[in-house]
C-alpha cells in the first residue's frame, strides 16, 4: 500500500463478536506502530489503515504484519486471531533506503569514470541489483543522507573538488544524476577528511551531517534544518588519531545515531550518539580489525532484522558484511562477493 491511499478489509465472522482489536507492527522490529479496535459486530468486521501513527505522523517504509483479534459474544468460545502482511510505501523514509522504499539500505558506489550507483539492498544481505547514473566528475565525494528536503525521500549530499557542497533530491527509487535538483550547501568543505551521517544525534528526527576538519583533528556537528539545510557548524570533539570515521545509523538501539571509529592499532570503537548533538565516551567494540579494509560503510539494515549492519572492502576487492545485533556491537563477518575493486569509492 501507499501512504497516500488506505489499507483495509473486510473479515467475515462464524458467530457475533462482542469487541475486536487490529494491531499493525514493524515486521523487521516487531515494534507496534497503530491499533485499531471496536465494538459489537455480528456478520463481518471492517477496518481500514492510512498507514500512519494515532499522532497522524508517517510510519516507515517496509514490510508490515497485521493481526486482527477478535472476542466472541459471552458464551460463544474463546477469542481468534488471523493474520497477515503488506508492504507499505510513500511512508517516511528509512535510513539508507534509496531506491527500494522497502525499509532496506542501499550501498551507493562511484567508478573511476564517473557513474553513481545505487546498489539495492535485498534483504537477505546482499545487493542484487542497481540504478545508475553516469556523467559526474570523479572527483566528487557522496554522503548518502536522510530526508533533508522533507519529501520523504532519501537525499545525497555530494561535494565537488572545488569543496562546493549540494544536496542532491533525487525522490525515492530514481538515479542520482547531474541534473536532479539540488541545494546548495556553501563552498569550503574541502577542508574536512571526513564527511558523514550517523543519523539523527540532535533529538529532532532528522539526520545530522559529522565532518573531521584535515588540519586539527576538530570534529563538528551540522544539524540538519526543517528548511532542507544544515545549521552553523558545531565543535563536539577532537579525534585525530582515528583513520577511519563511520557513521552506522543506530547501533546500539537507543534511537540515535552512533558512529564507530577505527584507530591506528586497528581498535575498533563505538561513541554511541545521544538527543543532544554530541556522543558518549568510547567503547570499544573490537581489537586487531579491519586492517585489509580500505573502506568501511554503515549501509543501515540490510538483512530485514530492524538492526544496522556494516559492509566493507578489502585491498583485494572482496567484499564483506557485519550483522548488528541491536546492541551496540558486531556480528562475525560474511563474505559477500568479489570484484569490487573497481569502484573508486563506496559510500
């Protein structure tokens, strides 16, 4: 179903019922999203959903099940259940899905002569299919980001090697091309090595933007605003000795994004985000890991179990995945496939 329209159906009843309940969970989560219910009903009960919260917000895009339960009149047996699913989309988008509107993440790679690629996640931890565009200059850099312009959408930032910033609208399920439109973001960003989302770490529901300035080591915090900008920079940290700056998405199932960091001894650490605008003292959540890797991406929940996952490459172009398990941690790695190498960056 489509948030724009309504979901519904009529269940035909064997005896009157006295009360029912319809209940719509996250299939991923398990999470209850809306409720419905009501009274006596003799021949069938009917009810409908418009796909989003008692509040009127937008739930988020995926897989949904249903379970209508329903209590006979006294005297006339115990209660039944029947259940079922759908798919919802046009809902608000979730972290990293791009193309799917399938609450799946997606990898976004960028070749060595300029095509942009969505790489649809599938699921089931693999990435099957693509939507690509060519024609951009390889020297840009991408961060695939949250719904900045409020269309429930995904964007992209990209910046460009003039350290021109833009985010990019492409609407869900289309390819990132040079002439989707955009919003500039101002000049100057070539200063910063690291360029990345975590997720929401301000408390408001949108994704925020981290940068590691090159020269100091100096970490800011760029909200995201209800105008589809992002706010005056603010300092939250100094981590120069971190070669690599992830942002996962929520890792550790608090509702913020978090970010894991790889240092030079190959340490692996997580600062778990909080509804402030900063992160928490460090964790570590590894030793001696990801030496091979040269790139390291939080593509958010590719395997359809509500948690963030992680994929990376190695020198050699292999690719690999690491399950999150919801609780701030990793799962062993799983390798993916080979031939990635290719690719000048993933993102």
């Amino acid at each position: 179903m489509s948030s724009s329209s309504t979901w519904g159906g009529t269940w035909w009843l064997s005896k009157p019922a006295a009360s029912w309940t319809l209940a719509l969970r996250n299939k991923a989560t398990g999470a209850t999203v809306r409720t419905l219910s009501g009274g006596a009903a003799s021949d069938a009960v009917q009810a409908s959903w418009n796909g989003r919260t008692s509040t009127g917000a937008y739930v988020a895009n995926g897989t949904y099940t249903w379970t209508l339960t329903v209590t006979p009149v006294a005297g006339q047996g115990a209660a039944v259940t029947a259940v079922g699913s759908l798919r919802l989309t046009g809902g608000a988008a979730v972290r990293r899905d791009h193309v799917g509107s399938d609450g799946i993440g997606d990898l976004l790679t960028l070749t060595p002569s300029g095509a942009l690629a969505f790489h649809q996640g599938d699921g089931g931890g693999k990435f099957p299919t693509r939507t690509t565009a060519t024609g951009w200059p390889s020297s840009i850099t991408a961060v695939p980001f949250g719904d900045l312009s409020g269309d429930r959408c995904n964007d992209v930032l990209v910046r460009f090697g003039s350290g021109a910033l833009r985010a990019y609208r492409p609407g869900c399920g289309k390819a990132l091309t040079t002439s989707t439109p955009y919003t500039a973001l101002g000049t100057g960003w070539n200063q910063y090595n690291v360029l990345t989302s975590p997720g929401d770490v301000t408390g408001d529901g949108r994704a925020d933007l981290i940068a590691r300035q090159t020269s100091t080591g100096d970490v800011y915090l760029y909200k995201a605003t209800s105008s589809g900008t992002l706010s005056a920079r603010v300092k939250i940290a100094k981590w120069a000795g971190y070669k690599k700056i992830v942002g996962v998405g929520d890792l550790n199932g608090d509702g913020y994004g978090d970010l894991l960091a790889q240092d030079t001894s190959n340490e692996l650490w997580r600062h778990a985000g909080t509804a402030t605008g900063g992160f928490r003292a460090r964790v570590k959540v590894a030793d001696n890991w990801g030496a091979s890797y040269n790139v390291v991406v939080g593509v958010g929940d590719i395997t359809a179990d509500g948690k963030a996952d992680i994929v990376s490459r190695d020198t050699a172009g292999k690719l690999w995945r690491n399950n999150g398990d919801g609780r701030g941690s990793l799962g062993p790695r799983t390798a993916m496939t080979t031939g990635w190498q290719g690719y000048k960056a993933l993102y």
